[in-house]
DNA sequence: CAACAATACGGAGCGCTGTTCCGTTAAGCA
DNA sequence: TGCTTAACGGAACAGCGCTCCGTATTGTTG
C-alpha cells in the first residue's frame, strides 16, 4: 500500500499555496505544554485554546483530536526515551540492570506527567492515538530489554507463558495510574517487583 | 462528634413517617446491575433510570453520587471478597497460596465487570466513594494476607522498604484496567508476577 | 492597484455526560 | 374529605470533546 511514488509530479516546492498561512504550531504546542504542567494532561480543549490565544477551531485543524495533541506535546520525550532502550541495554552490565533503568525512566516520565497514564489506556472508540502510539514506539524496546533480561537468566524453567513485552508496558502504564498526589503509593516500587515476578516466571499455585 | 445518643428518645418504630413511601432500593440495583452487565460500569444514569422504569431524581435521591450507586450494587461481592481472605488462609496449605488464591479471586471479580477497575481509581474530587469503600473493606483482608505469607518466607533480608497492603491492593485493581477486551493483555499472570515480585523484595538496582 | 480565489480562523452550537432543582403526585392522618 | 408531607419525574444546568460555517486574511491575477 501506498507503494512510495517513484518521481514526485510537479509542485516540488511546498510554497505554491494560496490564502492565509497557517499559525506556526509551536506556539500551540508551547501552550499545551504549559497547560498540560498546571491542569494536567486532561485539561479542557478549550483552556489549551485560551491559553494559546487561539479557536479551538485552530486547534482542532492542526491535531485532529485531543489525544493526538496529547501525542504532539510528549513526541520528543516518548521518542528519547524508546532510544534509550538501546542505549541503557550496551552501557549497563547486566541487561537486568539496562531492563530495570529504562522501567524507571518511563516511570519517572509517566508520573510525572499527571493523567498521562490515566489517558493511556485506550477507554475511546478502539483506535485510541494515544494508546497506539506508546504502544508502536515503546513496545519493540521494552521487549528486547525484557527478552534480553531473560536470556541472560538462562533457559526457563519450562514451556510456561511468559509475560510478553505489550503486557508488561501496559502493565506499568497501569501501575503508574493515580501515583501522583497519594504518598502512601509507590508507582516505582510496584514496577520494579513487577519487573522482578516476570523474569522470576511464575512459581506457586 | 456525633456522640452516639444514650437513648433513641421518641419514634421507635419507623413507620410513624407520612407521605409517600419510599421506593423499593432492590428494584433500583436491579436495573443499575443489569444495565452494568450489558453496558458496562460507566453506563449513563439515564440508561439506569429508564430501565428502572424511574426518573433520575429517584436514582439520586437513594444514591446521592454516581459512585455510591456502583458500590451498592457490588457491595455483596466485595463483602464475599473480603469474607474470603480469612477462610483461605485457615483452609490453605500455606499463606502465599491464600495470598495467591485471593488474589486471583479478586482479579476475576474486576475484570469480569466491565469498567470497575477503570472507576475505581478516585479522580474525581478528592472522597470518592467507590475508591473509599474498596480500600476500607479490602486493604486489611489484602494486608493480612499479604504479611502472613512474608512471615512464613522467614525474615527478611534488611529493613528495605517493602510493599505494604495498601499499594498491593491499588496496584491489582490498576493492572486490570483494560484486561476485559483485549486478548494480548493476560492481567491475571500480571498481578500474580506482581504478588512473586513483593514477596521476594526488589533485588537488583 | 483592485478584484478575486483560496485558505485558515474563531467560536457558537451539537450531543453527551453527571448532578441539581422544583412543580407534581400520592400516601398517611385528622 | 381535605390537608400535610415526603418522594417522584424530568427539565434544566454546567462542563466536556468535537463540528460547522460565516468571517478574516492572505497570495495571485488582470
């Protein structure tokens, strides 16, 4: 499908366009960000429009929907922290150790970030961008640290199932929900026992 | 505060009310029950209220919040869910076994209604009801359990920090958000690699 | 330079929530 | 039989995501 067309036709340059140019979508960006830190990533459509001094017409042609804004506002962190994967599993010693720092840092991303892992999961209409999103860009990483991790403990015990790397993603995504403003939960150290259960493989009964 | 009166003074009997009677609560939990099997938890109180044959004042008047008519309707379950804690630790062979086993059982209930652990986590201003009721009524049963099967592992290792009934609770009712629906996502093995994780104490950095 | 066409803009409006409010209805009592 | 009182029903309110269309602003053209 879309079979990447061989010569591109004519209009090689962007600048043909005529009418109003389009608002620079930093700005937006900027402003969502902003809103996103005070309210929480699910602040009002309409705040973000205010703040950004903006319709939310605007705001609605850019990112076709609020979880795609959502998307646009965290691209570059979700992006740096799939190429720490990599990055975590060569320097570390062990791959348990590159396994359990790359957890931490997502953690630390979600946490922070307060609703992100709330908005995740993917409640709306099946195709959520949201959800799709983290889970094209992050699940490839968090597989090979985990099959890495794994290897690494030598041959499992058995053909019993194994937690997958799509489980265990959502698992902490889930784990990091509502961590923010309730001191007697701790988000990190649920994960990282987590962490410890599914390279341990299940034992009892 | 509310000093509990010596004496109930006047009225014993609670019929010496006039005006119209009051109507039946069982019919209400009825239709809310059935309408959460078809429509899920999150199903509108609209729907509830039409299927009661009711208007939404009545719905309201008998459950002043959205949340408390959700706890009413389970609230039989989640008391055979905390009966069962003390019954499987007598009846097992060892503590972790009942941790495992009530847990399980917990997870079961969750899953199989659709939505309960998505409403569960209180965000919504600050008291919410639904949150309140499960930690109040299960956070002890879960503890319990819980120690007791640590204790029966021997001491442990240091005095480094250790998962407590609490975050133990949250974080099975929030690995179960968005496990009915989607077949790659096996919540059950999570939470029990989760209960494996906090009874060996995290190990590595 | 003056029309014009093309495009982005703004925000009122829609459909959907949970919740509140008040006029209406019906039961007990005199 | 009428009156009092409580419960009822559902219209109305506020807030949400999202859509739609008249308006404003640009680059192009005669």
């Amino acid at each position: 499908m879309t079979p990447e067309p061989i010569e591109r036709p004519a209009e090689a340059e962007a600048t043909r366009r005529v009418g109003r140019p389009r608002r620079d979508q930093h700005e937006l960006l900027a402003a969502a960000a902003a809103v996103f830190v005070e309210h929480g990533v699910d602040a009002p459509v309409r705040v973000i429009a205010a703040r950004a001094g903006v319709g939310m017409g605007t705001i609605y042609r850019h990112f076709p929907t609020r979880a795609e804004l959502v998307v646009a506002v965290y691209r570059h962190q979700v992006e740096a922290c799939a190429e720490a994967g990599p990055r975590l599993l060569a320097e570390s010693a062990t791959a348990e150790a590159a396994l359990r720092a790359w957890v931490a840092l997502f953690v630390e991303f979600l946490v922070t970030k307060h609703g992100l892992a709330g908005a995740l999961r993917g409640d709306n209409a099946g195709s959520d961008a949201l959800h799709g999103y983290f889970v094209d860009r992050l699940v490839p990483v968090c597989g090979s640290l985990l099959d890495a991790a794994r290897a690494e403990r030598g041959p499992s015990s058995a053909g019993q199932p194994v937690v997958n790397g799509y489980s265990l993603l959502k698992g902490i995504g889930n784990l990091c929900i509502g961590a923010a403003g309730d001191s007697d939960y701790d988000a990190d150290q649920l994960v990282q026992a987590l962490v410890s259960g599914a390279l341990a493989g299940i034992s009892s009964t």
